[in-house]
C-alpha cells in the first residue's frame, strides 16, 4: 500500500494508508501507517458542516474529560478523538474524489483500539470485540470459550460502561447511538470502552445525527416522540446491561403487534407497544430466548434498577434508572459475589439460592457474611445490605467505612483481608485505622496486623468516626 500525507488542523501530519480499513454509515476509516491512529472521513454528501465541525470542536476540548484533572483516569474508558481534519489542504483532491470523500475533507481522528479489544474467531478472522459477540445470539456461537468471560469479568465490564456513561451525563453530554456495535468490551479482562464519540449530542450546540441503533431506540423515538438525549440513553444503557448479565434482549418476545409486515411489528414492538419480558404482572410477551436466570437472580439491587427502566420507565424515561444509579446497584452486586469450588462466581444473600445463577451447582458449606450496620453514637442502624466474604477476600473502603465508593475517587489500597484458618475464620486489620470487637462492655481493639475472629453474632466497628460502619458476622445455609 502507497501512504497518504493528512494535514490535522492542529498542524500535525500524518501518513495514511490509501486504502479504506473499513466504511460506515458517515464515515470511511483509514488507519496511519504506524497503526496508531485511524481516521474517518465523512463521505458522500454532507448537509451540515457548519454543525459537525463546531461539534468536533467541542468534543475535542470542552467537553473533552480526558483533559480534565483525572484526566489519564478517564482515557481508557472512551476511544476519544484526538484530532480533527478540515479543509481542501488537508488531504489531496484525488484521494478525495477516489473514495468519494466529502470536499472539502472533514474527519475525526481517534486512537486505535487496544490489543484486548480484539479477538480471533473460529476461522481465524480477527474481530472487534463489540458487544454483540457476547450477548447470546448467534455471534457468540464464534467466540472462543476463553474469551466469553465469567460473571466477575462482566459485573466488572458493567461497571466501566455505568461509570463511563455517567461521566458524559455529568458533563450533558448524550451519546445517542449506544448500541451494542459502539461499546468495546474485554470480557477476559472485564474493561470496556465506549467508541464513536464524534456523534455525541452536545447541549445548544449540536443536535442529534443519529436515531440511534435498532433494538436499542428508546421507545418514544421509534413512536417519532422524542429525539435522542440523556433519557434515551438510559435506555440503551439498560438493554447493554440485560444482554451482556443476562444473555438475551429484554423486549424481545414472542407477542407479535402487527401482521402487516416484519419491519411494522419491530418498530411497535421496540416503540409504542414495547413490553419488558420479565414484566411482573403483564405476561404477553414472554422471552424469545428460554429464561435461565431471570433478573431477579441478580440480587435485589439490580433487579429494582431493571424494574425502574423496563417496567415503569419504558414508556416514561424520567421514570428510568440513570447511570449513577445503575453503578451503585452494580457496586451492591459486587458484595454478594461468591466463588463456588468449581472456579465459577455467583451472587449469594439472604433470599438467594445457594446455587450457581443456572442453579446446576451448590454450594458446599454456610457462607460467612458480613451484615453492614451503622454506629451513629447514639444507636447502632442496619444498612440492611451485607457482605459475602471467602477465603482470601480483599476488603478496602468500600467495605469498611460509610458512603466509600470504589469510583474514580477511591483510595485503591487494601485495608484488610479474610483469611479460614484450621478451620476457624478471619478478618485481619492491615490498616492504621483500629477496629473494635463490640462484644462487651468494653471494645477489644484489633490494630494494625491484628486479627479477629469472625464468629457468628460478633460485631466489629471499623474506627471511630461517626457514622461508623459495624460489621455483626451471620452464615448463609
């Protein structure tokens, strides 16, 4: 392949293959010749240039959050432009006029994806790992076994995409085409990256240049109610969710809406008559895809987020749980995680079974939690939440003090760990904050390198600050 030389607006210049990587909806693609960047140039007829360039503009540095302060935090979790492309001395006319480009040229530059966000199928064809080649459907039947991930991996990739897309809502930013095309996921190694973000809904600037991806249209821009923005998000994010936990889509039925033809019955059955397959008390479109593990398996966190956005906020988005809540639900989740002897995880607490999430395997002993309590000074609350702990669990903020989180903010460094020992279990305390065994009158107090016996009934405060959180050992049987 010959190079091609591109001016960026910036002044840079980069050599570009001359032959196209791949060509979508707007835009061919063009990788430069050191594989590190691609380029996408608007093709064919462009209407609203003005637009698309003020757009550009503003994602590349307003709106920009991998220019923030944490910004080298956020880089991973978006495959953001980096440059942009304008005018006629950018690239050459016959470059232009061979690929039929918009003249004059218009296009984004973003990095190149990561090695772990590819794969080699069955056929030995590298692939992209967008999400649809994980959510159940025939694509999966390609995917190698060692990359379809564990339930840890995917909690983990859901994080990412929650935290990625509260991020952008923070800033007022709408993706408006989440689809399972436009996220990249790692499920070995449980990362996520949102792509595409040069179509991104920006307040006063830009409106939408997308309805978005089908069967991930929120219903009220399929009923031409509405157009795509931070509610119609939402949505999307919503349905990524249900098919990467869950393996199947939660509007996709058997209940058909119109006879008249296949493409009338999708637009109602996505849009105007859209109807959750897990609705509680509504049966008349039960799952296409038989339910092996029905979303309330997942723990009552998820399974009220599920409820808020496909049973009371299908039809009404202010009604739809948002990206914020979704990364707390899925923080909850992630404290009931167990390993079962087989190496597979599963979500265990009071009211779950004490199975694998298929229930083809038990577990073989009492579990040991951690119910979480509040020491306020004056009285000692229940969170009414509670900590699964096993062997070797390592405990951090977020499991020992009140309102820690493990965002972006987090202190990541370990505070402790559970040990089982010649039969007996332990916490070991190996931070400077010193717990306390409330099981008398006086505290016993566990320092730094200590240990404490996790006996049934025992409760252990976790320093002294108030609200402090306690922890009162129970077993799952």
């Amino acid at each position: 392949m010959g190079a091609v030389s591109c001016r960026l607006t910036d002044g840079r210049v980069l050599q570009l293959e001359d032959e196209p990587v791949g060509t979508g909806a707007e835009k061919r693609v063009f990788l430069t010749k050191d594989r590190r960047y691609a380029v996408g140039f608007y093709y064919g007829s462009l209407r609203d240039r003005r637009e698309r360039v003020e757009r550009l503009t503003r994602i590349l540095t307003t709106y920009n959050p991998t220019l923030a302060t944490n910004g080298a935090y956020w880089a991973p979790y978006f495959c953001w432009p980096v440059g942009m492309v304008d005018g006629a001395q950018s690239i050459s006319r016959d470059f232009a006029t061979r690929h039929q480009l918009v003249w004059p040229a218009i296009g984004v530059v973003t990095p190149t994806y990561r090695k772990n966000f590819y794969f080699t199928d069955r056929f030995g064809q590298a692939q992209e790992k967008e999400v649809r080649w994980f959510t159940g459907g025939k694509a999966s039947t390609f995917v190698p076994q060692a990359e379809s991930g564990s339930l840890l991996t995917r909690l983990q990739i859901a994080v990412r995409l929650t935290r990625a897309v509260r991020r952008l809502h923070m800033a007022g930013l709408a993706h408006a085409d989440l689809s399972n095309k436009n996220v990249l996921v790692d499920p070995k190694g449980g990362e996520a990256c949102i792509i595409d973000i040069d179509s991104l809904v920006v307040p006063g600037i830009a409106p939408p240049s997308v309805l978005g991806t089908p069967g991930y249209i929120a219903p009220e821009v399929l009923a031409n109610k509405a157009q795509p923005s931070i509610a119609t998000d939402k949505h999307a994010l919503a349905v990524l969710l249900y098919e990467l936990l869950l393996q199947r889509h939660p509007l996709q039925g058997k209940r058909v809406n119109s006879t008249r033809s296949a493409e009338e019955d999708e637009q109602l059955s996505m849009g105007a008559k859209a109807l959750f397959v897990e609705h509680p008390t509504d049966r008349r479109n039960p799952s296409v895809k038989a339910i092996e593990v029905a979303c309330t398996r997942l723990g009552p966190a998820l399974a009220h987020c599920f409820t808020q956005t496909f049973v009371h906020g299908l039809h009404v988005p202010s009604q739809r749980a948002d990206a914020a809540e979704w990364e707390v639900a899925l923080y909850k989740t992630m404290r009931h995680l167990f390993p079962l002897s087989s190496g597979k995880w599963t979500i265990l607490g009071k009211g779950l079974p004490m199975t694998s999430l298929r229930g083809d395997e038990r577990t073989t002993a009492p579990v040991l939690v951690a119910e979480l309590h509040q020491d306020t000074g004056d009285k000692v609350v229940s969170e009414q939440d509670s900590l699964v702990l096993w062997h070797h669990l390592t405990l951090h903020d977020w499991h020992l003090l009140v309102g820690a989180l493990p965002d972006e903010r987090a202190d990541r460094a370990a505070r402790g760990y559970v040990a089982q020992h010649q039969g007996k279990w332990w916490l070991v305390n190996t931070s400077d904050v010193p717990w306390s065994i409330m099981d008398g009158d006086t505290d016993v107090v566990v320092g730094r390198n200590a240990s404490v016996e996790c006996i049934v009934g025992r409760r252990v405060r976790i320093g002294n600050a108030r609200p402090a959180r306690v922890l009162r050992f129970d077993a799952l049987r």
